[in-house]
C-alpha cells in the first residue's frame, strides 16, 4: 500500500505553493493576545483550568510559547494558536483564517494515471467526486502521512484552477476532519456515508468514479444544487410528511421550505424532521415551533462570564429594551416582569464583583396547539451540533416530540460569539465564547452530546427514515 501511495504522489500529483508568501506577523504577540483574551472572557477558563488540570494548562501555554518565539508565517502561527484553542475541548471556541490565493497549492496531475491508480485497491475515501451542480471535479488520495488530499482535475469556475489543493481531509477518534484551500479553521467534521461525502453541513458531493452514487445518494446530491443546502420536502405516504433540514445557517430558505409546504404538514398525522448533519448555525428551528408546541417553552438562564468586554456587549444589546417602550408586537416576548429584570441588570450589572451573572432569557409563548400533525420525529446525528443541539433541549417540552437517532456531536455548553476579538494580525478571526448554558453546571453535554431517546446506532442510516415511519404509526 505504502509502495501505491509513493507512486501515485511521484505519478500523479506534484504538490506545490502557487508563490511566495508575503505576508507575515508576530505570532508570540498574537499567541499572547489570544492566551489574555481568553482568559478574560472565556466562560469556560475558570472551570477548565482550575483544581488539578492548572498544572496541564500552564504547561502547555509554556510550551506553545516556545514553539512561537521567532515565527512569523501566519500558516504556521496559526497551527500553534489552533492547538491553543483546541485544548479546550469546545467547538463554539472558533479561530481561523482565510487564505489568500498566495497561500493556495498547487499539483501537477496525470488524469490517466490517476484513474488507474484508482481501479487498484483503495480506501473507500479514495475517488473522483463531484459537486451538486458538476462544476467541480476533486480527486480524493491518500498521502503518505496516511490523510488525504482533494485535487481539483475539472473546474467550470474560473476562481478554481484545476490543480488546486481543493481540500485536506484527517482521520480523528470520531471519523474525519476537513479544511479546505481558502480557509483554516479548527476541526471541522466530515462524514463518509457511501457514495456522498459531507463537509459538515457546508458541502456535500458525490462519487463518480471508479464506482459511482446510487439512485438514492443522486437524489440527495441533487437536493443541494444551486446552494440548497439539501433542504428538502416529501410526503412519505398519506400520514407522513418529512422535512430535510442539514443547515440553520440559512433561514430564509428554512422559512420558504417550511412556508411552501405548510399545508400539507398542517393536514398529516406524522411529519419527521430530519436534522441529520445539521451543524447548526441561526434560529431556522423557530419556524418549526408552532406545529409542536403544547406549552409555553421556557429557554431558561444563561450566566455571562463578567469581565468589562463582556458587560459591554451584553449592556448594548439590553440597553433599547430599557431605554425604549416594547413593540406592540413584542410585548408577547419582553413582559413587563422580564422588561424589568432587564432594568435592574443594566443597573447592577456594571457594579457586580461575582465571576458569573444571570441572564434570563425569553418564554417562547404558546399561540394555540395545532391539531396536526399529531406526533413528530425529531432525528439527529453525530454532526449535530450548535443550535441544533439547542433545539434538541427546547423540544423536551414538547408533549409531541420523539427524538430519534444517535448522540449529537456536543458544542453547546459554552455560547455567546457575537463578534470577534481582534488579534494584531488582522487576518485571523477569533470567535471567544462568554456566556454558560443553563445546563452547563448539572448536565454538560460537550464531552457526550445528546442521545435521543431511540437510539438508532444499531440501523444502518439508509434505513432510518423508513424506520421511524413504521416506528411513529405504533403511538
């Protein structure tokens, strides 16, 4: 196999920089800013560094040190900073960087070769693969550290030259990690599942060659053309609709979905909403909560990690709630009991000594309770996470709700990113989480994530829909 890998990178690919990088920056001075940012207005930091893990922190910040002193190239500071951030152990903790086409690689290719080298014994990774609107082509191999690459050999667009390093992909303890050409980040996930391939829940594509999609798996892709993001409705048979929603990331096109199938749903027994591969993003499940709604949903406290960025941001964004009247048509959300919580934290807040303070949220008010549909299936998976996972708590006071699946990937204990904190250099973004769940202290779920209640791991993922059609008609 090591003999394969050799040949086809010698053969096929000849990985190179596209020119010189230019740029630079100081990483100790960032690496410091990051270290001191973070341990201001980190909410996690008091817990993740104290008792006996304070020996383990400050070893490793010592030897991140080092490996900064001297460093000026932003790719490899950003490495050092990654491992930094990644210690925590918290996906909502986020730093990247966006590359310039400086940065980008580059690879000489031999097409013939390459597909003959394909038709050998292979890693199931390893492959051409397309995108949902075939105007990009990437092949997956294997490199000899035992990771893979994804090099560009079609391109309809011209900011893609065929060539390019399209995308890195890593084996980790949960399955695979991605970055792509453009833009470093911490450990993204990615999922093999037969024929397509998941970026998270921002690509998906699909295997041509040497063995191509099923039927099925060319349907799915298809669901993501023209940035879709797989979005997608079906009625199953007469009792059950099902919703297809991988991204909250986009809520206009959660709306429309959800709006251009309303009557339907309002009119079916069963509906499955399927959140496989939803990494979160925005609020799009709100659109979702007045069919199952049976009470007022209460989104209980969250406690802002106090430090003065910290005050500042939350004091702006309650200070309109305190200075002005409520709208007509808020006045629902901001009662008069919560309006005044408000007031005397705008007041105290700024004053308080403690490394915690309470912020309450809003009760989401119940309108009325739709008769249909009767009972809904909420399905989840591994790369489940963010608002997601959050929308999974809410949905526990739901009297209509299953949960099905298997546990979510866990990155919602710590939240609160409205902005980044900036660095001297100007290219890395650094999002610092400053605000626990009202969770966090009793039920963490970072380290476990969420099980539903059925439990799908022992099914293969193709069956579970099918599944839980059946399954939902024995209630």
């Amino acid at each position: 196999m090591k003999k394969c890998i050799s040949t086809f990178v010698v053969c096929c690919f000849i990985v190179l920089n596209i020119s010189a990088q230019n740029t630079s920056c100081n990483c100790l001075s960032n690496l410091d800013t990051v270290i001191s940012n973070t341990s201001a207005n980190y909410a996690g930091f008091p817990d993740k560094t104290s008792g006996n893990k304070t020996t383990a922190y400050h070893n490793m910040v010592n030897a991140l040190h080092k490996r900064a002193n001297g460093i000026t190239d932003p790719v490899t500071c950003f490495a050092i900073i990654k491992d930094y951030v990644a210690w925590f152990k918290d996906r909502h903790f986020d730093f990247s960087y966006a590359t310039d086409s400086t940065q980008w690689r580059l690879s000489t290719f031999n097409e013939a070769q390459l597909r003959k080298s394909l038709l050998k014994k292979r890693q199931p990774l390893e492959g051409i693969w397309t995108n949902p609107d075939s105007t990009l082509q990437i092949a997956i191999r294997q490199t000899p550290s035992g990771n893979y690459e994804g090099i560009v050999i079609k391109s309809l667009d011209k900011k893609i030259p065929v060539g390019l390093v399209y995308c890195t992909i890593n084996k980790t303890t949960r399955g695979y990690s991605y970055e792509k050409y453009n833009y470093l980040t911490m450990d993204y996930p990615a999922q093999l599942q037969g024929g397509v391939l998941r970026l998270w829940n921002a690509e998906l594509w699909g295997k041509v060659y040497p063995k191509e999609m099923n039927a099925t798996e060319q349907t799915e892709l298809a669901t993501w053309k023209n940035y879709n993001f797989g979005l997608d409705f079906k009625q199953l048979d007469q009792q059950t609709a099902y919703l297809k929603i991988p991204t909250f990331s986009r809520d206009n096109l959660v709306q429309k979905l959800i709006s251009d199938n309303d009557s339907i749903i309002r009119h079916t027994k069963y509906l499955i909403v399927d959140l496989r591969n939803n990494g979160g993003g925005n609020t799009g499940w709100a659109y979702l909560l007045p069919y199952l709604m049976t009470q007022p949903i209460g989104q209980g406290n969250n406690y802002l990690r106090l430090s003065p960025k910290n005050t500042q941001r939350v004091l702006a964004e309650i200070k309109p709630l305190v200075e002005n009247p409520i709208q007509d048509e808020l006045k629902k959300y901001y009662t008069p009991s919560l309006v005044q919580q408000y007031q005397q934290i705008y007041k105290e807040m700024p004053l308080a000594k403690t490394a915690f303070y309470t912020i309450p949220s809003v009760t989401i008010p119940l309108d009325s309770i739709t008769p249909h549909p009767v009972l809904i299936a909420l399905v989840f998976d591994e790369l489940c996470g963010s608002s997601t996972e959050y929308f999974f708590q809410v949905s526990k006071q739901s009297k209509k709700i299953i949960r099905y699946g298997t546990s979510t990937l866990g990155m919602m204990d710590y939240a609160g990113m409205p902005q980044s904190t900036p660095l001297p250099f100007k290219g890395y973004y650094l999002a610092i989480p400053d605000t626990k769940s009202s969770w966090t202290d009793t039920a963490p779920i970072d380290a476990t994530g969420l099980q539903p209640e059925k439990d799908l791991s022992k099914i293969p993922q193709t069956e579970w829909v099918d599944f839980i059609r059946r399954d939902l008609k024995q209630y």
